[in-house]
C-alpha cells in the first residue's frame, strides 16, 4: 500500500504531525490530503515538549515539509 493510500485512510481522525526544521508538533482533525501529502488539518494546536503553545485553528501543510505522520489516540 502507499503512504498516500494510507493517509487517505486517516481523514476525520485527529493526527500529530511533525515537520522539518523544528521542535514542535501540530495536532489536530485530518481534513483532506493530496498525491503530495499536502495536508489540511482543522483544530489545529502546535505542541512542544508536550505542552500545547497556541491554537492556530485551519492549517495547510506543504508536504516535502512533513516528516511524520500519527494518528493521536484518544
């Protein structure tokens, strides 16, 4: 399988994903992803060193920027 296919899989689950170049994390509800793993996340709060910072609400995220993709159990 993919990991495009495996992604689609996670649409309407909440996810953590942890991009290049720093320290925190976005979490938040997977809205719609594409071939290029460009997400779209709602009730999105960034997260570092596990406490949440600031909630930033609707989110894109470029996908050559993703380095991990989660799903968050709840």
């Amino acid at each position: 399988m993919f990991p495009t296919k495996k992604v689609q899989n996670l649409v309407g689950t909440k996810v953590q994903v942890e991009m290049k170049g720093e320290n925190s994390l976005l979490e938040g509800v997977l809205k719609s992803v594409d071939d290029y793993l460009n997400l779209h996340l709602v009730n999105t709060t960034e997260i570092d060193n596990g406490e949440k910072l600031r909630t930033l609400g609707s989110v894109v995220v470029r996908g050559n920027n993703i380095i991990l993709i989660h799903p968050v159990n709840e």
